[in-house]
C-alpha cells in the first residue's frame, strides 16, 4: 500500500452513494484505474471534490493504492490545466467527448499508459482550437498501438495490391483491413477520400499531420467539406470498435 501523485484526466463517474463516486481515470504511470472518491458531493461550504471533477481537464490527483486488491483511493484533486475553451464550442466539445470516450472503450484495467501524453496534447489542442483531423488521426495511432495495424494498400485475405486509385472498397476490422471484391466477409464499405487519409496517416509523421491546417489537410485529400469527412471517419471507427467488441 502506497501513497502516489499522479497526473490524471477523467473517462467516467458515477454515484455510488448519496457522498461517494466511483471513476475511472487514465494516468501516466498506471494507464486507465478505477478509484474511489469518498465525500466527493458533500454539500458544505467548501466546494467539493465533485465540482472539481471535470472532463477535458488535467488533474494532479493524490493517490491511495493497495496493490493487493487493486483498490485506488482518492486523497486530494487539484486542478492543473481546466481546458475551458473546450466547452465554449460545440464542435470542440463533441470531438473531446468523441476522444474521451474512444480511450475509455480501447483501454482495459492497467492499460493505456502510453496513451496519456498524446491525450494530453490532444486536448490542449482542442482548447486552442487547432485541430483539424486531430482526434481522427490519433485514434487510428491507438489503434494501431492497441495492436490493430490496419492494411490499407492491399487485400488482407489475397494480397491483392491496391495501387491505383479507386472509388471505394470494403473494410473488415476482424481481417485486419481492406478486403477486395472477390474476398468479401463481414465488411463495410469505405470511399476513395478515406483510403487517401490512411495513406497519409502511412507517409507522414503524427507531429506532422497535427500540426496542418484544415486547408492543407483539405487540399492534399482532395475533400469539399471538412465537417463531413470526419463525420466519416467517426462512422468507421465506431464500426470497428463494435466490431472488436470494444463497447
């Protein structure tokens, strides 16, 4: 048993008592825990901890571990970076929500860790409002970190090469990627534009492709609208996550 400080960012809470919740937080040094917060919504003069605890923030937070069973107890919160821009934009709130929830349903129990920073930079990138495809590229670097390296230039069951450009082709998350015509199974179609983004996402680096602006990202993937192109992106990913029974 153990006493630590942690950098932590908030995936769920739930009340567990009329004073007591129970959360779920990644952290650097142990990836995604359960911990308890005890008095958290105690109604006296001073604020409680459950008002300090929000979403899209970055906590230090005190930490009472018991290897043992596993059991991780709060001790003190405090307030390191609140990320409040994010709320003032609805698109800004929804794609942190859309992230938040992503690392929460890829992580299990003491995993994760090597998410925390690249979460971190997303967010501060979202309150500075300099995001572009941002939540959509990193959620396919964690996929690929969680063990999914998706193919995306040739047929996972033939070995097909995909080397001009198509219009559209089918996707199977349990095979592993694109799938030609002949070797259709338990797939979803995906357009021209989206092959073109993973294509990038190949060619590039991660630093890179975050730091573009819109019109760049726009311009080099051929796309009219941004707003619909991750609307796309948003789609398949859910897809695969259902499809790897990460609910």
């Amino acid at each position: 048993m153990r006493n630590f400080n942690v950098k932590a960012i908030l995936l769920k809470k739930y009340k567990v008592s009329d004073s007591d919740l129970s959360c779920r937080i990644l952290t650097k040094e142990f990836g995604k825990i359960s911990v308890w917060v005890r008095n958290a919504r105690t109604h006296s003069k001073k604020s409680s901890i459950n008002d300090k605890l929000d979403f899209f923030a970055i906590y230090e937070v005190g930490l009472y571990r018991n290897n043992y069973n596993r059991k991780n107890k709060v001790t003190n919160i405090k307030l390191e970076s609140p990320n409040l821009k994010i709320r003032a934009s609805i698109d800004k709130f929804e794609d942190a929500s859309f992230l938040i929830s992503f690392v929460d349903r890829i992580t299990s129990d003491e995993t994760g860790s090597d998410y925390f920073a690249q979460v971190i930079k997303i967010l501060e990138l979202l309150n500075e409002g300099k995001y572009g495809l941002a939540v959509e590229i990193i959620c396919f670097t964690f996929f690929k970190l969680a063990g999914y390296d998706f193919i995306f230039d040739e047929c996972v069951s033939c070995r097909l090469k995909l080397d001009r450009k198509i219009s559209k082709v089918k996707f199977s998350a349990s095979c592993g990627g694109i799938i030609c015509n002949n070797c259709v199974e338990n797939t979803f179609s995906i357009d021209g534009e989206v092959l073109e983004f993973f294509k990038l996402l190949k060619i590039l680096e991660i630093s890179q492709l975050l730091c573009m602006a819109d019109s760049d990202l726009e311009r080099k993937l051929c796309i009219q609208s941004m707003k619909i192109f991750k609307g796309k992106l948003r789609v398949m990913i859910e897809k695969i996550l259902l499809a790897l029974d990460m609910t």
